[in-house]
C-alpha cells in the first residue's frame, strides 16, 4: 500500500498514485493534526498533492529524492 496511515502519522511509499487521493483527503479530515512523512516517497500524483495543498498537514519527512524535495518542499511548506 503506498500509504500506510498510523495514528497520527501517514507514511507515503514509493509511488503514491490517483487512487490514494480519496482515502487520503478523508483520513486527513479525521485527523486534522496528522502529520506526513514523505522520506520514502519516490512519486507523488498531482491529486494527492492537491489534498496535501488544501489540508495543509505538517510534513514531519521530506523526500530523500531531492528534486521530489524540491519540488515539494516550497508548495507544502506552512
């Protein structure tokens, strides 16, 4: 699964595809003060980014890819 969610932590791993946004955006609602660790994420599709964008969660990991980071980093930080 490329998102394993603990309970205050989602863990993104490899790539996290269009099928994850859903889940995610409901998971985030539930838990408003998760956080997200992103270190083993290699891929991230545009639907989660938006609901990481709209929920705003505090990224507690940043991709170990540094252009993944890069890229990331600017739109999700608070």
């Amino acid at each position: 699964m490329p998102i394993e969610f603990q309970k205050k932590a989602a863990v993104f791993l490899g790539v996290v595809g269009v099928d994850e946004a859903e889940g995610l955006l409901e998971w985030l609602q539930k838990k408003p003060k998760a956080r997200i660790d992103l270190a083993a994420c290699t891929h991230l599709h545009p639907a989660d980014l938006q609901v990481l964008m709209a929920s705003r969660p505090t990224v507690s990991q940043w991709p170990e890819d540094v252009s993944l980071r890069a890229w990331l980093e600017p739109v999700l930080t608070k």
